[in-house]
C-alpha cells in the first residue's frame, strides 16, 4: 500500500511538473468565496481531477482547481474550492491538499469558509476574523500512527492561528475602514445544519459562528508547522435566529460582500 509520504511526493512532482514552484502562501477558499483566485496574476490552473491522489470537490460554489501565481506580490497557491467530511472524504483526504502545500514548501496558510453567525451582534455579509476554534466535529485528523516527519504527536493548539497574522488582518480592514469582526469559530460535521438548540449550546460554550470546514484543515497546518490566518464570511444568522436556513442564501451573502472579503484578503497578504 503506498504510505502517505509517498503519495504526497506523486502530487508535489506532478503539481512542481505544471510549473508551480516558491509557493510563499497556501489559500483555501470556501464557498462562494473562489472568485479570489481568479486575480491571481500569470495563473497557472490545474484541475483537481487531474492532480494524483486528490479528491474532488463536490459542493456548489466550489470550482475544484488549483491556481497559482501572484496575488498582492506574494506567490500563492489557491484552492478554488475544498473538501469537506460530510461529502464521505475521510479526514486524510478533506487536509491532504494541506499536506500538499506544505509539502511544496509553504510557509503559511489563509483559510476561509462560508460560517453561521452565533454571536447575537454579528450581521449577514460580516467577516469575522478567526482567533480561535473548537473542534466538534466528532473526529481529529491527525488520529491513527503519526510521522515525525510531518509533526509532532502532541501538537500544540495555544496559538492555532498566528497572533500576528491577526493583528497584520485588523490593520488592513482598518485601513480601508472594514468592520472586521472577530471571534471564535466551531467546526460541526455536517451536512445538516445545525438545530436552535444546538447553537444555544455553541454560544453558551462561546462560540461566535459555527461551519462544516477549516478546522480539520488548521489542525493540519498546525501539525506541519505553518502560519495560520483563518477569515469567516457569516453568510447567515444560525438556527433559531432566523427563520430558515439553506445554501443558496450562503451563495447570495459572499456574491454580495466578496469585494470586502477580496481586498481584506490581498490587503493583508501584501503586508504579510
């Protein structure tokens, strides 16, 4: 059976193959939000079907490709859409993309998603700067033997996302007068969402905005030794705030706020 490090070997050769090399920055893009990678500069665009060992991405709102380049003079490899449990992945494929990017030589990774908003002050078509998250999604990535390699057994998740990275991102939404939110984020299985009754209890245990992404992948980049900024668009208020919840609504809000998100973005990736 061919072990992880040599399958993450095939995807790094095949992808450096395509002409991809001095990756400063990982970017995943959660739904809606993909539109990002389309202003990477002298973009080079790899399907994820063609990509040795790599799933493919299921949900819309999410276009499956790799796309590297330059975006605000940084050389990025972006993620036009990500894997999630709830699509049956186990958890070695939704992070594997991770692995991959760090694999071909990364330094930090930016991580956004589509999020309810649990916090009773936060807005559809906010973003939400991630200081924290708590994992309920019922699993962990890194369980099963582990590579020293790779990290360590007992990652440590004081600091999961980079306190400077953070302060990099308040700046920036400061300078182009952004109502930058910011809090916690929890990670739910999915598909469902979630009941009133469960967002009662995420507030209680203080959470600030609830998804089905992003923790797994954090947990990962963390395991491997990567910066992290995560950014959450609250495309809705969660369950028992509003009166129903479904996808297209989620589609709607980041269509809406997506140039926020994308001068949030490149503002603090060139200051980074």
């Amino acid at each position: 059976m061919t072990s992880l490090q040599e399958k993450l070997q095939q995807t790094a050769s095949y992808i450096q193959e395509k002409g991809v090399n001095e990756i400063e920055f990982g970017l995943i893009l959660g739904s809606g939000l993909g539109e990002l990678a389309d202003e990477i500069e002298d973009a080079v665009k790899i399907a994820y079907s063609d990509i040795p060992y790599f799933p493919i991405s299921t949900v819309e709102g999410h276009a499956g490709q790799l796309v590297y380049g330059t975006l605000a003079g940084r050389k990025v490899l972006a993620m036009q859409g990500r894997f999630h449990f709830y699509e049956g992945y186990p958890m070695e494929s939704v992070t594997y993309p991770v692995r991959v990017m760090a694999a071909l030589g990364i330094h930090s990774l930016i991580v956004t998603n589509a999020a309810g908003g649990v916090n009773k002050n936060f807005e559809p078509g906010n973003l939400m700067l991630i200081n924290d998250h708590i994992n309920f999604t019922g699993t962990n990535p890194l369980i099963g033997p582990n590579d020293n390699e790779m990290g360590p057994r007992f990652p440590d998740m004081s600091h999961a996302y980079t306190i400077e990275y953070q302060d990099v991102a308040r700046a920036a939404a400061k300078k182009v007068g952004l109502n930058l939110r910011e809090g916690v984020y929890m990670g739910f299985s999915g598909p469902t969402y979630e009941t009133p009754a469960e967002i009662h209890m995420a507030r209680t245990m203080g959470a600030d905005a609830v998804g089905m992404s992003t923790v797994a992948e954090v947990i990962v980049a963390v395991h491997s030794g990567l910066k992290v900024l995560g950014v959450s668009c609250i495309t809705n208020l969660a369950a028992g705030m509003q009166a129903n919840l479904n996808h297209a609504e989620v589609v709607e809000t980041t269509e809406r706020v997506k140039e926020d998100f994308k001068f949030l973005v490149k503002e603090t990736l060139q200051e980074l």
